[in-house]
C-alpha cells in the first residue's frame, strides 16, 4: 500500500505527541477505539476558559501509520481553534488533506470521534463546576 | 559484506527461485521447448525424460515413488484436487470431512463450497500452542467421514501439528489424510511413510522454486488413492490432472527439491541459530513481548511475536527498509485480523501486534541484527506514542477499561 507524503510525514515527525494533565479542569481528554479493533486514539485540548481558544492539544494512538497522522493533523488543526470551530471539523477533511484511501476512511472517523469526546470531556468539566449533571462521552476505567 | 536494502524476511510469503535452479530451467524454454507429451520425437521425449527426473527428485524429497507425484500449477491447486477430488471419488462413503481452523485459506474455502455444496466439515480448533488436540480429532470422527485434511506447518506462526499420530488415527480408522505441507517440504525431513499419509500439498516458490507449479503426492499402495480429476481434458498425470505439463517450472521443482534435500540439514541449522539469535535479541532489548505458538513444534526458520501496545502496520512502516509481515488487520485487504492468531486465543489486540518472520537461505547475522536494531528502535518510539502503554505504565488495567467504539 501506497502512503501519500503527508501521512508520511505525519508518521515520520508527529506533532504533538504526549499528555497534557488529565485532572486540569481546564483540559478535555478524549479516548476512543478499542485494542480488539485496532485502533485507539487519545486527544487532549487545552482550552482558555476566557477566550475558548484551543491554546494547546496533544495526541497519543495505538493504530496505522493513517490513524497516526489523522490523530496528529487533527492536533495541529485544532491549535488556534475556539471549540466551536474544533467541532465543526469533519474526517472528510482529514481525509481530504492526508489523501486517504477508502479502507483508511475510518481512522479519520475515529479521529473526529476524539475530537468530539475531547470537546465533550472538557465541556463536562466546565459544566460540573457550574453544577449541571455531567453525560457519558468516552472510555471509562472501572472501578 | 555490504549488506543489501531492503532486506527480505519474508520467506513464508515466497522465496527468490535458487540461481542454480534457474540454470536448469532455462534450457527448457528455447532449447527443449517439446511438449512432454509429444511421444512421437525427441523434442517431446526430452521433455519427458526432464519431467520424470523431476518427478524422481520430488518424490525423493518426501520418500515417495515417483509415480505417486502429480505435477499442478501450485499449492493452492493441489490443495483443490485432494480436496474435492476425494470428496467426489468416495462420496458414496460419505460426506464428512475434518480440518483445522488454523489450515490456509486453499483448504478452508474449498471445505466451505465443499459444504455449500451439501457436505460437512468439522474444523478442529487449536491449543494455545497452535497444535491441534488429538481427544478432540477422535471425537470428532463419525462413519461418514472421508477425508482428514491437516497441514503440516503453519503458514503463519509456523507451528508443527503432531502429522504422525493424526496419521496413525486416521489409519487405525481407514480415513484418508492430506496434509497441506507447504511450508514443510525442503525444510524439516519429511516422509510420506513416516507420516502415515495419504496425500500431500507442496508448492515449488516456497523452497527456492518458481512459482506457478507444485505438486500433489497420491499414494498407491496401502491404500490405493482414487481422485476425481478437477481439471478434465488429455488425461495427463495418470487422469488426474490434464493439461500440458510446465516443463520449465517442473525442471525447476526439481532441481529446487533436489537443492533443498542436499542442504536442509546444514541450512535448517544455520537458520535455527539464525532464529534463536534474532528471538534473544528482541527479548533483551524490549518487554512485553509474546511469542505466537509453540516454540517447541515450530519450523527452524520461523518467528512470529506481538509488541504489544504497538499496532503492526505502524511497525511496518517504520521498518520500511525490512520486508515482514503482520497479523494486524490494518495490513489485511479485508481489515481482519489474522485468524490464524485469533485461533491461538490471544486476544485481537495482540494479533494486531504481531509481526511474521520467515527466515531463509540468503539471510545473514548482520540482516539479523539491523532488523533487531531497526525494530528496537521503532516499537521504543510507536510506546512512547501508544496510549495503551502509557496506561499500562500508569497501573490501569486494560482488561478492565470500557472502550467506546464506532
């Protein structure tokens, strides 16, 4: 199989790999996908409380070289981004910039998935310290 | 010695035809181009005299009669005619037939037209350590059935079934056994007799041969082995396989059984080491390693192991100067996992881990330690990038998380 440059790229010099600190009220952790399939992306953001502004955004994947550089482009693209933007994103632009065959589509599903539960995740936090309810969204470890 | 990229460790897959082997067969394909067949001059009696010899080394390679090997266009073909050639033959007897769900996909899908088409199959399951339990072979044995079909060695994790007590049962039964033993053939002895089969699958690219050609063993005596004929026209190879035979490739096939027989003792060695030196050096240079399979009943040549915590399409790219293959479902054009694996019992995360090394007559030390260094490399970086070893390291039980998915 033949990968596009930039998937290559994104494999070769990821950006953003790492961990932001999951307890900072600040920070919305998504964790989608499963080992069984394959496929497990975790994406952090760091938001602004003020602004909304995605000041920082981190990724760690357990996955293909494609579900490596989506999860690394989709860090890159939500720097900057105020979480609505961040929301708006969708995987047919990932799949788009990266050049993704169809048997790749889904990592850039998975991709926006974490997205999503990261915003989620963070929009939770917010909501707990205002004392509405929080919703399930992404992976839990049991007790 | 400057050591060649890419480097190819995958010999499982195909192997490069032997320089030796090729000087045999080009005369085949100008010179005596004659149709083995022609009986009438001596174009057509060269060819014949040059496919007997070849029927001779062949059937020396597994301690058969040269009038027990039928030449076909592979092992896939062969697996074919076995198959459905006894099925159909002794369908009166029955209806039944037993194999393994680790058995390569020639004989699973033809096992499963053999049930569309109105037979049973039994597929056995494996152990952890790929073998297949010979109470669950007994058991599974009813009066109707006509066939036991299990392979000699596994394609992927090269694990050695038990041949000669399955032969042994199916004897003591009167069933027929086949066994696919493609990736066996030139590589560990093998002998028809000793095996107590009935009918045997090789295929000539996988020791050093040219692709397109094999061979399938019928036994003649003890019993006598009837096929229905798959492929009908001339009635060559005794009826059971018509077709104008590929005098090139079968020169080929022989002469690469002859290598094979000549040095598998001195390369079998060599590669055990080979193996055993590659298999030390990861285990001293990573944890969380798993070995696939039996290291015990395994070919000398083979290793497959799961990084865990890394996904094996990563690891390929990342080695994109070392052909290799994996169980990962990423590298798969149907995006499953190797079932081969999932037979095991692992755990799909671990198929998806796992990487296939298949050694061969052209590997070297030096090949072995670049891929050693490469790989140590690679799995250290795809960890540190891995949130499944990140929680590992944190304490979390993986076992226990609640994944969410598409």
């Amino acid at each position: 199989m033949a990968y596009s440059n930039k998937v290559i790229d994104h494999y070769e010099n990821p950006r953003n790999v790492g961990s932001l600190p999951k307890d900072d009220s600040n920070v919305g952790t998504g964790l989608v996908g499963a080992p069984e399939c394959g496929d497990v992306m975790k994406l952090q953001v760091k938001v602004n409380p003020e602004t909304g502004v995605i000041d920082d955004a981190k990724f760690k994947t357990f996955g293909c070289g494609s579900a490596i550089a989506s999860s690394s482009l989709a860090t890159e693209w939500l720097k900057g981004k105020t979480v609505d933007q961040a929301l708006a994103i969708k995987n047919t632009d990932i799949v788009a910039e990266l050049s993704l065959p169809p048997v790749k589509i889904h990592c850039s599903v998975l991709a926006e998935d974490a997205i999503k539960a990261a915003i989620a995740d963070y929009k939770s936090k917010q909501d707990k310290e205002k004392g509405v309810p929080a919703t399930a969204g992404h992976a839990q470890p049991n007790a | 010695m400057t050591m060649k990229l890419p480097i190819y460790m995958d010999y499982h897959a195909t192997t490069p035809v032997d320089p030796r082997v090729v000087d045999a067969m080009l005369p085949y394909f100008t010179q005596h181009f004659g149709n083995a067949a022609s009986r009438n001059h001596a174009f057509g009696w060269e060819a014949e005299e040059a496919v007997e010899t070849a029927r001779r080394q062949v059937a020396d390679l597994i301690g058969a009669n040269p009038k027990e090997i039928i030449f076909t266009s592979g092992a896939t073909e062969s697996n074919n005619l076995a198959i459905k050639g006894v099925a159909e033959m002794y369908r009166e007897k029955g209806n039944h037939i037993i194999t393994c769900v680790t058995e390569h996909k020639a004989v699973i899908d033809t096992c499963k037209k053999l049930e569309k088409m109105g037979g049973r199959v039994t597929y056995l399951p494996v152990q952890k350590d790929g073998r297949i339990n010979l109470d669950d072979l007994r058991a599974a044995i009813t009066d109707k059935t006509v066939l036991i079909t299990i392979m000699t060695a596994n394609n992927e994790i090269g694990v050695l079934q038990p041949i000669a007590e399955i032969g042994a049962i199916a004897k003591e039964k009167g069933i027929l056994f086949h066994t696919d033993a493609v990736q066996a053939v030139g590589k560990v002895p093998f002998s028809v007799t000793e095996a107590k089969v009935d009918l045997v699958s090789m295929s000539g690219h996988k020791f050093y041969g040219p692709k397109g050609v094999g061979a399938l063993y019928v036994r003649r005596r003890n019993p006598r082995v009837l096929l229905a004929e798959q492929i009908s026209g001339g009635g060559h190879e005794r009826g059971m396989r018509s077709g104008t035979l590929n005098v090139p490739g079968i020169v080929g096939l022989g002469a690469a059984a002859a290598l094979a027989q000549a040095e598998m003792a001195t390369e079998g060695a060599r590669l055990r080491k080979l193996r055993d030196g590659l298999n030390k050096k990861l285990h001293a240079n990573l944890d969380e390693l798993y070995i696939n399979g039996s290291m015990e009943h395994r070919l000398p040549h083979n290793l497959n192991v799961s990084f865990a915590y890394v996904e094996g399409e990563s690891l390929l790219m990342g080695i994109n100067d070392v052909a290799v293959s994996s169980g990962s479902a990423c590298t798969s054009a149907s995006l499953e996992p190797s079932y081969v694996l999932k037979a095991l019992g692992a755990g799909d995360d671990l198929a998806h881990s796992s990487i296939r090394f298949g050694l061969g007559r052209w590997t070297t030390e030096e090949e072995v330690d670049y891929v050693v260094e490469k790989l140590t490399t690679v799995v250290r970086r795809l960890r540190e990038m891995s949130p499944l070893y990140e929680m590992v390291k944190e304490g979390v039980d993986l076992t226990k998380m609640q994944w969410v998915t598409h």
